[in-house]
C-alpha cells in the first residue's frame, strides 16, 4: 500500500550504496527501518547529482538484512516512467545528459 501523497507526508532519509537499472540497496539506522519487510510497497525520491536532478518512482522491498547498527534494504524499481529510466540509465553509464 501506498499512502497518498501530502504535503506532511514523513520523509526517511536514508544512505544509497547501490543503484542499477533494476533496483537499489539502501542502509539506515533507527527504529524506523524495522518498519520494512518484503513485499512492502514504497514511494521512492532519490537525488542524483546535477544535472539529472530527483529520481522518482515506486520500488518492491526484496530483501531485508538487519545489523548490529544498520538495516539494509535491496529494492526493486517498479512502475517506472521511461523518462525516469532514462535518466537513471545516462547517470549509471555517464552518458550526456540531454534536457
């Protein structure tokens, strides 16, 4: 489930350490990330750099995997637009970015 999106709507501020085409990894801290589990639908904004700006689509949690400090999250990408696929794409190989 997704909530709807609101203005107040709470934000997770979380590391990425790995992103391809298909998904990306994430690690956080704090009681928030025992929130995760597999199967759960979330409303993903990711910062790229300049010039490809914020990313958005939707992502599957595939795997969790809790540490003695961090929670890692492997998400799978889903419902992606194909202008956001294109950006991820020319940002993961470096091509040039076209606006």
């Amino acid at each position: 489930r997704i909530p709807p999106r609101r203005d107040d709507k709470p934000h997770l501020p979380v590391n990425l350490f790995d992103i391809s085409l298909d998904g990306t990894k994430l690690a956080g801290i704090g009681p928030a990330m025992d929130a995760f589990c597999p199967g759960c639908q979330l409303q993903l904004q990711i910062e790229l750099p300049e010039p490809w700006g914020t990313f958005h689509t939707l992502g599957i949690v595939r795997r969790v995997i809790s540490g003695k400090l961090t929670v890692q999250i492997g998400i799978e990408f889903s419902g992606i637009s194909s202008r956001e696929y294109a950006k991820l794409k020319e940002f993961i190989y470096g091509e040039v970015h076209t606006a």
